[in-house]
C-alpha cells in the first residue's frame, strides 16, 4: 500500500510505493569497482608514483607512504577570487570558496574496503580541515560528500572525499536548520535527538547501533536504502567529536558501508555530512542546542522521473522498514 509521508525536519513530503518495488537483491547495476581492478594503476592521477602531477596541500604521514592526501581540484567549482554580490533583479555573488579533494591511497578500495584504521584517519583529516577552513573570515559552511560510482557523479573511480568550503549558507542546509530549530522552540529538545529515541522504540527502521553510534533507515526516506548515521551524543558541530568517537564512527561508517557494497553488489552512492556552519556565521538558527550532525548515504539506485521533477515529491519503491530489515 503506498503512504505518503512528511519529513518530521525539512516538511517535505515522498511518496513510499511498495508496488512499484523490485526484490531487494535486484537493486544493483552491477558492481563499481570489478574484482580485478589494481591496487595501483600508473595512468591514474591520484595513484602513488603520480603526486607530482597534482599540487599539495597536505599528506598523512608526510613521507612517501601517505595514506591520505589531500590536493586542490583542478576542475574546481569553487576559487578564491574577489567576494562581490548584486542584488538588483536578480541577485548573485562571485562563486569564492574553497574546492578541496581529499585522496585515499589504494586505486582499488573504496570506503568499504578499506581498513578501519584509514577511515578512521580520513576522519581525522575531516575535522582538522574543517578547522583550517573556517579560520578564513570568508568561508562559513564546509560540505563534506563522497561520489562513489558514475551514477553518484564521480569523474574518477580512485576513491576520494571533495570538501566545498562556501562564503554563505546552502540553502538546503538552512532549510534543515530552521526546522530543527523551530521544533526545538516548541519542544524543548532537539528533532535528531527525538528521532533517536523514537526509531529505538519502534525497532522497525534500526539497522545496527553502536555505544557512540546509531544508523538507522529514515521514515520518510527519498530513495531505497538512504541511511542516516547519528551520535547518539547531542553534537552540533562535527569539528568538535572527540577521539574516541571519531573511533566510533570510522567502524560504523566502514560497516554500514561494508553491508551496502555486499548487499548491493557495489552501488553507486554517495554520502555527505551535515553540520552547523561556522560559529561567526551569525544566525539565530545556528544554534548548538537545536542541531545535530550527521551523516547521510545514498545509494543510486533509481532515477527520478516526471512525477518527481515536476511535484519535487520523491518516489521510493522501497518502505525504509524493509530496507532496514534487508540491511541488518
């Protein structure tokens, strides 16, 4: 039976339709990464051996046998220029900022297959960048996101993190904000926190939690198999995790990540982190109490179509209680 249902956050509303669904081993459009592909492959830019093709920012170690780089992108969105804005009829400003690409060694091992103690290490780089970032007094908002997969929109297979460091609020992200924040007038207590404790009462939509963390399918999830990953802590900011937890969050990232790549077969995805903007962004809705970060994955597993352009309302053949249940 299909059931729309309202994003407890943003409002927004998707449209849940079983019957439209196919058997959840049938989601898969074959494997990202074949088997015999290279742990290291010379024609690839991002490969050890090929570090003089691109410029540094900084290495992880800092010696020949980094395991995480990170380097400006060529192709970048983003550039330091000028920060000028119109605001005539139409208004604009000069797309500053800051479009950063954060490389994991091996050409053959995407986020799931690679060891807890490198994803742990790539969170470490997150929340130091983050930091470095945020002492411009341009920059106000850092996205994290991982493209996995040409249907994600990855350009390159070698695994890698892009990092966009903006001179203003997204708007999705100020949507999400302001929801969290009005529901945090009327209640008292953060909407992420809430859904925590509802999703551990109900059970049907968990897939695994740990002491630190909770990952979870969302009850009004847009596409089949979207997972969130909270800290059960209330945090706003991701800068300010602490070590253990950045522990924490690189087993359960690689575990979440290791169920999808296994279930799936190797979808495409992609996955960003949603966090509270810089604390000299001043905004009544950048507000500690009322937000949580958190992680959001996305496999590809499906395209929108009329209804979803020309509604805005997502489609998903798949009830997240049964993508729960599938990923457990």
């Amino acid at each position: 039976m299909s059931q729309f249902r309202q994003n407890p956050i943003s409002k927004h509303w998707v449209l849940i339709a079983p019957n439209r669904s196919k058997r959840p081993d049938q989601f898969s459009n074959g494997p990202v990464m074949p088997l015999n592909f290279p742990e290291v492959d010379p024609k690839c830019v991002f490969c050890p051996g090929n570090e003089s093709q691109n410029q540094e920012i900084a290495r992880f170690p800092d010696n020949k046998d980094w395991k995480v780089r990170i380097i400006p992108n060529k192709f970048e969105a983003l550039s330091h220029m000028p920060n000028s804005r119109s605001r005539e009829f139409y208004i604009n400003r000069s797309g500053s900022g800051d479009h950063e690409v954060i490389i994991t060694r091996k050409h053959n091992e995407p986020v799931a297959l690679q060891s807890v103690q490198t994803v742990e290490l790539t969170l470490h780089v997150f929340r130091q960048r983050m930091l470095d970032l945020y002492a411009s007094e341009e920059l106000v908002y850092a996205q994290i996101f991982y493209n996995h997969g040409r249907e994600s929109g990855a350009s390159l297979i070698h695994p890698h993190y892009q990092i966009l460091s903006t001179p203003m609020l997204p708007s999705g992200v100020h949507d999400e904000m302001a929801g969290c924040y009005h529901y945090y007038q009327n209640s008292g207590m953060c909407i992420y926190c809430a859904i925590i404790a509802e999703e551990r009462k109900q059970k049907e939509r968990v897939i695994f939690e740990t002491e630190d963390f909770i990952v979870l399918s969302p009850y009004a999830a847009r596409l089949p198999f979207e997972t969130w990953i909270l800290p059960k802590e209330h945090m706003g900011r991701f800068e300010e995790i602490s070590d253990k937890q950045i522990v924490s969050l690189a087993y359960i990232l690689k575990v979440t990540l290791g169920q999808l790549y296994i279930k799936l077969s190797d979808p495409s995805l992609n996955f960003y982190l949603h966090t509270l903007p810089s604390e000299k962004f001043k905004h009544i809705y950048n507000n500690k109490k009322s937000y949580h970060w958190h992680l959001t994955v996305f496999p590809r597993l499906n395209i929108w179509a009329g209804f979803e352009f020309g509604t805005g309302i997502p489609v998903n053949p798949m009830a997240p209680e049964q993508a729960a249940e599938y990923l457990r």
